[in-house]
C-alpha cells in the first residue's frame, strides 16, 4: 500500500472487540486486527467462532498469538539455583496455577554462562515476596547464579506456540499471516521462528515511534492507543509522524479494559483520516 498507513490491533479475542469495537468500526468503514489464542474462543468474556467468522467477513484480519499466549522471552533468575533444588525463583509473568505464560508441563531450559539443562514446569507458584516461582518435575543438576542465568522455552517449545497454533487456525478455516507475540515478549530466538512463518511481526519492536517505509514486515513496531499509555495529543503527535514519513503505524490494545473505550477507537480513526492515514490490516 502506498502512503502512510495505521493498523489497530486488539489483542486476545475479547467479546468486547465484536461488542463494542466493531460497530465503531464498521460506521467509519474501516478493519482491524485480532490477535487470537484459538483455545480461548467461546471462554468468559471472550469471542465465539461465529463472532470471529462476522469480524473477518468484514475485513478483519486474524492475526495468531501464540497456542497458550506463553511468555516467549527468557525469565531471568531472581535467586541463586543450586543442584538438588526444585524450585526456581524468576522475574515476571508468572503466576499460581497459570494456563499461560509459563505452564505445567512445559519443556523449559536453564541456561548460564557455563552450562544448560531441560528441565519440565510442574506448577508456577507464588514466592514469599510475591514473585514468581516455576517448580520443576526432578531435581535441577547444575548451578545458576541469579541475575546471570536464565530459565527459557526450548527450541521446541518456541515452534510450537508460535507455528505449531496454526494447525488450531487451520482447523478454524483461517491461515494466519501475522503473528503478535504475547505479553510483547521477544529475543531473538522467538523472532527468527516467527519470521520463518509469518509474514508480518507486529511487535517485533515497542517503541514510541511508527515504522519507516521500507520496514520489513518482520520488524514492525507498535505502540498503544489505551488511555493508560497515551492521552490524545500523543496519539496526535503519533499519527503526525506517521503522516510526515509516510509510514506504518501499529495501534494496539485490549477492548475488555475500561483503558480502550469505544469513543478512544473512534477518536483515534478520525485523528488518522484528518491527516490522511489509511486505516488498513497487515495483509493490505
């Protein structure tokens, strides 16, 4: 598409994008992108197969994001690791019992400086500061030192949340394109299986600035039009350099969060048709 262009995109099939955000959409005439966990469809609060089947029959693209919306990234270790021990204390997105992020039965690796073993996610729970913890099936053999070591998906672990959810699509009559990586969380190992696959990478960057021509759609950045992270005039100031430079610009949100407002999208929309932004999809 020639000329400066705005995708908007919501993230984890919320109900709330076909209850709320579609009939904004549809009076300005315009698509969006849903990034969607298949097996969260027809779940509370959360789209059904014929709400998804109406949003992609008005030209919204069905974007993947992930088969259990893991987090991709690796968790760096808050506390010395020593052999023996079953429980390994790591920073961020990880929970008590969680189907997501980091789950039961995971096959994860921990990694150092000196060495690397596989070891399998028994449960996530909660540490007494109320960070998170992963316990492992069997004992870990080596030794990691915290803020030096990682715990991380394996190869297979990253091919199969980011390509192997597209048997889920294919079941559900779609072939995903784009894939939004959950929770924003990239290395480079996620993004080269994920650039083996997909066509465009939303979030491959997070930063304040909209992509410039000619950026690969494998390296596209986003930033967010939710009332927490941007009051108007930022937007504004967003879409201006989106304009200037006759580049792509990444919306996101989620539209179950009293953050994403109907009247925001719509706000947003008219601010990209004022400056003669077209409001589009990757796959445009």
């Amino acid at each position: 598409m020639d000329g400066p262009a705005l995708v908007l995109v919501f993230d984890d099939g919320y109900a709330a994008d076909y209850e709320q955000i579609r009939p904004v959409l549809a009076e300005a005439g315009v698509p969006a992108c849903l990034a969607v966990v298949p097996s969260w469809l027809g779940g509370d609060d959360y789209l059904d197969a014929d709400q998804l089947a109406a949003l992609a029959d008005d030209g919204w693209e069905v974007a993947a994001h992930g088969r259990k919306h893991r987090y991709l990234e690796p968790h760096r270790l808050r506390a010395d690791v020593t052999p023996g021990e079953t429980e390994i204390p790591v920073d961020g997105h990880v929970g008590p019992g969680e189907d997501h992020a980091v789950v039961a039965g995971d096959e994860m690796e921990l990694v150092s400086e000196d060495g690397r073993e596989e070891v399998r996610v028994a449960d996530t729970t909660e540490g007494e500061s109320g960070d998170g913890v992963v316990a492992v099936e069997t004992p870990v053999e080596g030794r990691y030192a915290a803020n030096e070591s990682v715990l991380r998906p394996t190869e297979a672990l990253l091919r199969d949340e980011i390509a192997g959810v597209r048997d889920e699509f294919e079941e559900l009559g779609y072939g995903p394109t784009t894939f939004v990586f959950p929770y924003d969380a990239v290395d480079s190992r996620a993004w080269a299986v994920a650039a083996e696959h997909y066509d465009a990478l939303p979030n491959a960057g997070v930063r304040g600035l909209p992509s410039p021509p000619g950026t690969p759609g494998t390296n596209l950045r986003r930033c967010y039009l939710q009332t927490t992270h941007a009051t108007m005039p930022e937007i504004e100031t967003y879409l201006d350099a989106v304009a200037e430079r006759e580049g792509v610009g990444v919306l996101a949100g989620h539209s179950a969060w009293d953050s994403v407002p109907p009247e925001r999208v719509a706000a947003v929309v008219e601010a990209a048709r004022e400056r003669g932004i077209s409001v589009t999809t990757f796959g445009d």
